[in-house]
C-alpha cells in the first residue's frame, strides 16, 4: 500500500484539489487505511514537481472535512472516517439551515438548493 498522487498540469482543475482529491479517494476507498501516514509537505511538493505551499493546502483541505489529521511534528495521518466527518457535516448543515432561514428561504426551497448542490458535487463521481 502506497499512496498514488498525480497531478495533470493541462487539467482545469487546480493542483491543491487534484492531490485533495486523490488522497480523499483512496483515504475513503480505504486504499490507505486509518493511520497511514502521509509523506511530509515538503517530500510530496518535491515528488510531484508542486510548491510546498500548494501541497500544504491540500493537506489543510482534506484536514478540514476530517479526512486526515495532524499531529503535530508526528506528521499528517488518515483519519478514522465517520464520527469527525458527520460531526462537520452536522455542523455544516446547521449552518445552512441558519443561513437560509435568515434569507427568508421556506423550507421546500432550502431543501431545493441543497439537493441541487449535492447533486453537482456528486456529478462527478
């Protein structure tokens, strides 16, 4: 088991998401089980050809929706899936739900909105 990263440079999507989105995939698919370690920020920017900074962002992304987690100097690490992850998208929703009733949306169209979106982030899948 070994993490696989590419990143396409003629791919309209930006780097940082690309190695997002590897990593989530195979965190999710459990190519790479709970625990394993990732490679330092710096060893994947020099592996993949990116700048520090553009690996760093992926990792603060996929750290954000509780797909890894840092432990400090011990290095980046997957993440147990489910509890952290439901906890966010709780706590997401419970924003939205503020959100749209401050806007003065009903319910239906709130409804209407979210499936609309999640029906675009799922598109791709």
């Amino acid at each position: 088991m070994s993490l696989k990263v590419s990143v396409d440079p003629g791919s309209a999507e930006a780097p940082y998401e690309q190695v997002r989105g590897h990593i989530a995939e195979q965190a999710r698919s459990g190519e790479l089980p709970v625990g394993y370690k990732l490679p330092t920020v710096r060893g994947l920017a020099e592996q993949l050809g990116l700048a520090a900074n553009t690996v760093a962002k992926a990792y603060r992304a996929l750290e954000a929706d509780g797909v890894v987690e840092t432990r400090g100097r011990n290095g980046t690490f997957v993440a147990a899936a489910g509890e952290g992850a439901e906890r966010e998208a709780a706590a997401a929703a419970q924003t939205y739900a503020q959100r749209v009733r401050r806007l003065g949306l009903d319910r239906a169209a709130a409804l209407a909105a979210a499936e609309d979106a999640l029906r675009a982030a799922y598109a791709t899948d």
